[in-house]
C-alpha cells in the first residue's frame, strides 16, 4: 500500500520568530507536512521557478524587497502555480491591506499573542487550504 502524500508547506515571513511559532503549530496542529520557510516573497518565487509546487502557501504581508500582495499577484499570474492556496498571516489588521489583495488569497488570519491561538490558526488554515 502506499504511503499517504504528506503535504508541502511553504511559510514566507521576515520574522524568524513567526516563522518558528508557525511551525510550532503547525507540527502541533497534529498534521504531518514537510515546510519549507523564506524570509522574503523574492526567495519565494525563485523556489516555484522549477521546483515542484506547494499544497498551500502561508504569507506575511509586510516583508523587505516586495510586499505579500505583490507576491499573491506575481503567483496568480504564472500558470503553473496560479491555483496554489495561499493563506495571509500577517499582523496588519484587513482594512489596512490594499484592495483586492485579500480576495486573491484562500484565507487570511492576524498573528496572534498566545500560542494556543497559534495553533488554532495552523488548524483552520488545514482545514480551509487543504482539507
């Protein structure tokens, strides 16, 4: 019998302590997936540029060198990973985000202080992303 496919997450934050709560959690959440992290949206579409595709993206929204939203449209816009889920994880609150941006994504969760919440967060982006 074969192996089940463990998904391919892929976390771009410029913050290294986010990207290792979200980690946390997501190894919490009780799923199995392999993550893969890059500190910015520019590492991010060099990886896609070739390299197999990710069940699901989570991406920040204020990063160094392009913008989450300019990531989103980049992605949107290439055949090949244009259906991808992406979730935003960001601490910037909806209203803050350019129009237009949030609707391309799949979902989207504000950081938050406590790591239960974390956790729950990595729960609903399984279950809205790749359940």
């Amino acid at each position: 019998m074969p192996a089940e496919k463990v998904p391919l997450v892929i976390m771009v934050d410029d913050d290294n302590d986010d990207l290792l709560l979200a980690r946390e959690a997501f190894q919490e959440s009780g799923l199995a997936c392999d993550i893969i992290t890059f500190e910015d949206g520019l590492k991010l579409l060099e990886y896609l540029d070739g390299s197999p595709p990710p069940d699901m993206i989570v991406l920040d929204i204020s990063m160094p060198f392009m913008q989450g939203c300019q990531v989103i449209d980049e992605i949107r816009n290439y055949p090949a990973v244009s259906k991808i889920p992406i979730a935003i994880l960001t601490t910037s609150q909806r209203e803050n985000i350019e129009a237009g941006c949030i609707e391309k994504a799949k979902c989207f969760f504000v950081k938050p202080v406590h790591f239960a919440d974390w956790i729950n967060i990595a729960k609903d982006m399984i279950k809205e992303c790749l359940g």
